[in-house]
C-alpha cells in the first residue's frame, strides 16, 4: 500500500490564548501578509509566505476579535470587547485611532478603496467611518435584526454583507437607503463569511453547512453538509476548485469545490479550529485554533527537511529566513512584548 503523504504545517507561535480571525493582504509589491486577532488582546502581523512574525499592535485592553488589511498592506484595523475599534498604521505598529462603540466590536472590515471601515458587534448597528475624517460621526444603519458577527463589502463598496451571532442568514444591504434589498437563507447562524478574490462568490459557514453563493445574482450555487461542526471555511482564489474548513473537531479538512468530496484532512491542532483562510495566490491557507497557533498549510504537502527549515516562527525567534520583501515593513516596527503573555485588563470575551 502506498504511505500517503502527511502535510506538515508552518507552526506559528506566539498568541497566548485562542487565535478567533485571521485576514490576509492581497499581493502587494512586497509580498503579502497575515494578520491575526485574539483573545490575548494583541493581533500580530506576519509575512504571509513563511509565517515569520513581523510586530504585534499593542493598545487593546480586552479580547480582539477581528482583524483586517487594506489594500496595500499599508494599514491594518481590529475590533475588540473593550469596546473599540482601532486603526493601526501597520509599517510601525502605531496606533493611529481608537474608535469608540457601546458595546462589543465584534467584527470589521476596510472598504475596497480603504477609504472607510465598516465595524458590527453586539450594538446591533453597522458603523461605517469616513478614515479621511476620523473624528467625524459615522454613518449609522441600525436596522440589524440581531447582534452582528460578520461584516463583507460587495459591489465596488455599493453593498455591505453581514450576519448574526443569532439569527440564520445573510443579510445584503443597499448602501444608498440603508436597507436590506435581500437575506440568503441559511439553517444556522452564519459564522463565517468571505467574497471570492474574484468577486464571483459568497461562501459561508454555519456549523453544519458550507454554502457557495452568486455574488452578484445572490442564488445558491452549491451547498454541502459537512462531518462535523464548522466555523470558517475558504474558497482557493486562483482556480476555485477546492475550499477548506475547520471546527470543532480540531481538524482542517480540504474539499473539492464541484463534487464536495473531501480530498485531504490536515491534523495537527489541539484545539477547536476557529479560522481558516486561503493565501492570496492559493498555494497555501492558514488556520487559527483555540490552541493559540496559526498553521500555515501547503497546497502539495512539503517534506519534512524543508519544513524543518521553519521549526516555530514565532516571536520570541530570530528570523530564519531574509524576507526582503518586508523589509521595510520590520525596520521601525514598534516591537511589543514579543508575544509573551502579559497580565491583561479582564474584559468579558463573549
């Protein structure tokens, strides 16, 4: 019989409780990045290739449970449970503004043209802010039927996605009026939601069922049951021929997009698996778990001696890899704690 090959992960140390959301940067002239939010309060930003860690943003004082990029990998954005949004320049790890919610920011994301950041959480209000005028009002639509868990723009910016902590579906709203023009159906409230690189679909999670949808037609393109419960999945952006997914049964598994058949399982965390997401140019994807690591999984499975090269990458390493490419991104970085633990202000993480 022949030995089937086993893929071994770039591990990725360095948050000290569970890594919720991960968000990479589209292809940039200096490569491209992850950034990742946790329950430790510090989201951490590194080179999407190898994992290598390149600063952690520090200014949170309660869990962060969403974390994003613009564009260009020039800024990054994270929502948290103490109650604020923030801006970060992410060349030096500054904090550039603290926006302040009522309640829990549970989810936040920039628009196309990184000129806004849209925010939900347990306000049951989508907050969209003008980042040219930071300290003016932002624009309120406050119709959500329940607390919002996750926010996507669509359409050239023209339209916002979002779902609920506890209601099913999808909800599309027209930004012009403010309304909801048209909700998707779902069995289970949507935990993970992502548009294709190409604008072309939708794809969901909601524990039992990955969902694909028309992005523009908003019909359901395929639908499958998974075998155990999941929180995130991702669709492979070049070819769109596979997806992964990932829950509470701590694995990763890799499905084919046409057939829904399950085509590879990647073990290796030790905890629920939070968060999945695909590279930018699909040859590999990342997966948060509840255990604190980020493993960066590769499409054809690397041998052991070429993974060994990257035994940890974690903060408190040196860097074992010359990155030029985000060089100019380490060099006047400020530099955290180093991802060590630190005693932290408590604030509720629900």
């Amino acid at each position: 019989m022949e030995k089937k090959k086993v893929a071994v992960p770039l591990v990725c140390h360095g948050h000290s409780r569970p890594v919720v959301d991960l968000f990479y940067s589209p292809i940039t002239p200096d490569g491209f990045f992850l950034i990742s939010a946790s329950k430790d309060s510090s989201p951490m930003l590194r080179n999407g290739e190898t994992g290598d860690w390149i600063g952690t943003f520090e200014g949170h004082k309660g869990a962060v449970w969403s974390c994003c990029l613009d564009t260009n990998a020039l800024y990054a954005a994270s929502g948290s449970a103490d109650f604020t949004a923030k801006l970060w320049n992410a060349l030096t790890g500054d904090e550039l503004h603290s926006f302040d919610h009522k309640h829990i920011v549970r989810t936040c994301t920039f628009s196309e043209d990184a000129h806004c950041l849209l925010t939900g959480g347990f306000e049951k209000v989508l907050r969209i802010y003008d980042l040219n005028r930071p300290d003016a009002p932002p624009r309120e639509v406050d119709n959500s039927p329940g607390s919002i868990r996750t926010v996507a723009w669509l359409h050239s910016d023209q339209t916002i996605l979002s779902s609920c902590s506890d209601i099913g579906g999808v909800r599309l709203w027209d930004l012009r009026s403010g309304k909801i023009v048209q909700t998707l159906e779902t069995k289970s409230p949507v935990t993970s939601a992502e548009v294709s690189q190409d604008g072309r679909y939708i794809t969901t999670a909601d524990g039992s069922t990955v969902n694909f949808w028309d992005a523009n037609q908003f019909g359901l393109v395929k639908s499958y049951n998974m075998p155990c419960n999941v929180e995130s999945a991702s669709l492979e952006p070049k070819h769109g021929n596979k997806f992964v997914a990932g829950g509470e049964d701590m694995w990763v598994h890799v499905f084919d997009f046409h057939t829904g058949e399950q085509i590879g399982c990647n073990k290796g965390h030790h905890g629920p698996v939070h968060c999945v997401r695909f590279a930018p140019g699909g040859e590999s994807y990342a997966s948060g778990s509840e255990d604190g690591t980020i493993r960066i999984w590769q499409i054809s499975p690397a041998s052991q001696e070429e993974n060994d090269s990257h035994p940890g990458n974690g903060p408190t390493e040196k860097v074992k890899v010359s990155a030029d490419e985000v060089t100019h991104k380490i060099e006047g970085f400020h530099i955290g704690k180093e991802g060590n633990a630190k005693e932290k202000e408590k604030v509720s993480d629900t």
